[in-house]
C-alpha cells in the first residue's frame, strides 16, 4: 500500500496515511480538520516544517488565550509527535511545564 503525505491546513501539521488508490484520510491526526491537502512529493521538508510549526504555534496560543490549557498540552503533544521539529516538542515542554503536568508524559 502507497503511502501518502498529507499536509492539514487547519494546523499545518504535516503527516504520513497509508492509503488505497485514490483514497483520502477522513481527518487530521492531530486537530481533526478535515482540510487536508495530499503533498506531491517532499522537495522542501524544512520549509514545511516551519510552516507547520508557526502555525502549530498559533493554534497553542489561541487554546491558551481561550485558557485551555489542557487543551493546547494535548495539542501540542499529538503536534510534536506528528512533526518531527525540535521547536515543536519545545512548545509541548514548555506547556507542561505551564500546566504543572510535566513527568506525567508518555
Ligand atoms: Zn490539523
């Protein structure tokens, strides 16, 4: 089975689906979107990942300004597990530490 890289534009998040020909995954593994684009290739890696990770960004902080901060830990943590960026998992440390949660990951 081919497998496909998708791009969620809710989130930025990028991620990998195994999928049949001329499937399409449902949902964003990491926000639920369902705005999902199918990349064609992956020339540009790291400029995705910036992308991704401003806009992973942004997403916390709207969590946090709405004060749910369990929610931008979860979100955060799905993020920095999907995208594979250091700046991402430094958000998600820097959550926990915020939320009094930190030691309880995995
Ligand atoms: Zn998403």
């Amino acid at each position: 089975m081919p497998i496909y890289e998708y791009e969620c534009d809710s989130c930025g998040g990028v991620f990998e689906v195994i999928l049949q020909v001329g499937g399409a995954p449902s949902s964003c593994p990491i926000c639920g979107g369902h705005e999902c684009r199918k990349l064609i290739g992956a020339p540009a890696i790291h400029v995705k990942e910036d992308r991704a990770t401003a806009r992973i960004e942004k997403r916390v902080r709207d969590h946090l300004i709405d004060g749910k901060v369990s929610d931008a830990v979860s979100f955060a943590d799905k993020a920095a597990s999907m995208v594979k960026s250091d700046k991402v998992k430094r958000i998600a440390d820097k959550l926990h530490h915020k939320s009094g949660k930190l030691g309880k990951r995995q």
